[in-house]
C-alpha cells in the first residue's frame, strides 16, 4: 500500500480519499459516508489481514463513529430478512395443507373460512382423514373444536363436519394423513419462532429507533421495521427518488429505433425485501388512510392496473416517509 501527503491512500489501482470521503477504482467514484470511510480506511491500514466483523464494530465504537443507531439497523435488517424467510417457508408448508385436505377430505374447505385456523389445524392433527373424522365421537369432536376456536365452533359444527365426511369423496391414504399432522406441526413451530422474531423486531422498533413512520396509518411494526432495516441511513439519500432506484421501483429505459420509454417497467434490481415492504405496505395505507385511498382510485379511474396504480401509489409512500425521517415528524392526515 502507497501513501500520498497523507490525503489519500492507494492499494492495487484502488484510490480513497480521506479528505473528500471518496473512493476511486477503475476511472469511477464513489461518495462513501463516514462509517464506509472509516471500514475502508481500517482495511487498507491492515493490508493483507484477516479482519473480522468483530475487528471492525470494536474499531468503530473506539473512533465513535458506529452509532447506536447504525448497530440497532443491522440487528433489525437481521430479523426482517430472517422473519421474512421463515413467512415464506410457512407459507409453501400451507399450501402443501391445502393440497393435502384436498386428497383427503376435500369437502373441509367448503364448510370453513380458512383451512389454516387453530381449530381446523386442532381437527386434522387429531382427524387427519375424512374417515377419521366420519368414526369420530361426537362428544370428542365437539369438545375438540369448541376449545381451539374458543367457543365459536360447538355441536352442531361437529355434527356438520361428521356428516360431511361420512359422505366425503376423500382418499383413505394413511401416509398423507401422516404428513399432513407432521405439516401441521411444521406450522404450529414455525408460527412460535415468528412470534419471537416480531416481539424482538417490536422490542427494537420501540425503544431503539423511535421512527415517526409507524404513525402512519397501515404501516405496522413488521413492515415499517423492514423499510427502515433496508434503506438505513437515510443521508445516504439525497432525495426520495435515489431510495426508489435503490429499490428497484425506478421505471427502466426502453428503446428501439427512435421510440423511447413505451411501456417502461420497473427496473426490480434493488433490494427485494425493500421493494416487497414497501408494496405490501402501501396496500394498507390505501385501505386505512383516505388521501393515500383517494390517490389510488385517481390512478384506477385513469385506466391503470392495480398493481401500476399500487406501485404509483409505492412512490408517495417513499416520498412521505423521506420527508418524515428527515423531519422527524409524525404523520398528520390530510382531511
């Protein structure tokens, strides 16, 4: 490693400015922030080192430059990604309910809301057929669904589901009854560590960041927590529209001979999980605050797609929450 007057150091074609907090490698640069000033100022100091993650925080904290704030926004972006895995892997596990119940007692899902209810879920980790449910005790049955539905379902919802069975048009397979009580309680552990995950997302969300956009009616703590775990700083963005390109949520460039962005589409190269927040946020905020609900039949009235309209409606949403974090301010609905 070169050093310079001591304004800037170089290693292998690779450039960093301290004075400007830039960096610059092959002909391009890049504005750092004071934290990836001083990791890469650290790295290029222990040139041919292993450092760990451990070296680096402590490095940080000594130089007082990795805040609170920065350290609570890793461990959140930690626990979004993670509950957002373990969502996913619950949901391909009630399909495979679904697909399950309609082998074996295909008749269920007719006399229900939801198969995945705690009380159904109680009636096929015990019944897990329609024959078993047909050679059932009445007085068991009934007992069973008035305590997992907490008195809703009673007698005459199990004479309902025994009469169904009895005539039911399901397969008498017992290795699927089999995976569908293992699938079930695959389910009921998953929905415990999700429950773990959000009380410790709720925990940080609470008394660590403290963000004005969890007044904004729709956003709970699981997505606002996802939004903010994946922008981060918000200096890093010099404008709502960079927090939309870093996304992915920026229209593409599309051209052909002289025609020019004709049916452009959103470019879906930035972070995933930010983009799957904040669409599925906005969904809500449509539906429990009026100006956003407004804007949203606006751009259905103008011929759009639903999902076009949400995606317009995605980008008011960015725009609000920079303005918010900038400003700290909570939100104050529009009459």
């Amino acid at each position: 490693m070169e050093k310079k007057q001591s304004r800037y150091l170089t290693h292998e074609g690779i450039s960093l400015w301290l004075e400007t907090g830039t960096i610059e490698a092959g002909g391009k640069q890049a504005e750092l922030t004071k934290n990836e000033l001083r990791i890469m100022y650290y790295l290029f100091e222990h040139d041919g080192v292993i450092c760990t993650r451990a070296d680096l925080i402590e490095y940080l904290w000594d130089n007082r430059l990795y805040s609170d704030t920065s350290y609570h926004n890793e461990e959140l972006k930690s626990l979004t990604r993670y509950r957002f895995d373990k969502v996913k892997e619950r949901a391909k596990l009630k399909s495979s309910v679904s697909r399950l119940v309609c082998i074996l007692f295909p008749e269920l899902e007719r006399l229900v809301p939801t198969l995945h209810m705690a009380s159904v879920y109680a009636l096929l980790c015990e019944f897990p057929s329609a024959d078993a449910v047909a050679n059932a005790h009445l007085t068991r049955l009934s007992n069973l669904l008035f305590e997992s539905s907490k008195g809703r379902y009673g007698k005459d919802t199990a004479i309902m589901f025994r009469d169904a069975a009895r005539s039911s048009i399901g397969s008498h397979m017992p290795a699927k009854s089999l995976e569908l009580k293992h699938t079930i309680k695959l389910i009921r552990e998953l929905t415990i560590e999700i429950d773990e995950i959000e009380a410790a997302i709720k925990r940080i969300m609470d008394e660590e960041i403290q963000s004005p956009i969890l007044t904004i009616p729709g956003i709970s703590y699981r997505m606002g927590a996802m939004i903010l775990a994946e922008i981060g700083d918000f200096s890093r963005f010099d404008s709502a529209d960079k927090i939309l390109a870093y996304a992915g949520m920026s229209p593409s460039t599309y051209q052909s001979g002289q025609l020019d962005n004709c049916y452009s589409h959103m470019e879906k190269r930035g972070s995933r999980y930010l983009r799957y927040a904040l669409y599925n946020a906005t969904k809500y905020v449509c539906h429990w605050d009026k100006s956003f609900g407004a804007y949203l039949e606006k751009k259905r009235w103008e011929g759009k797609h639903y999902n076009v309209a949400i995606s317009h409606a995605a980008k008011k949403l960015v725009r609000l929450i920079f303005a918010m974090e900038k400003s700290g301010k909570a939100y104050l609905p529009t009459a």
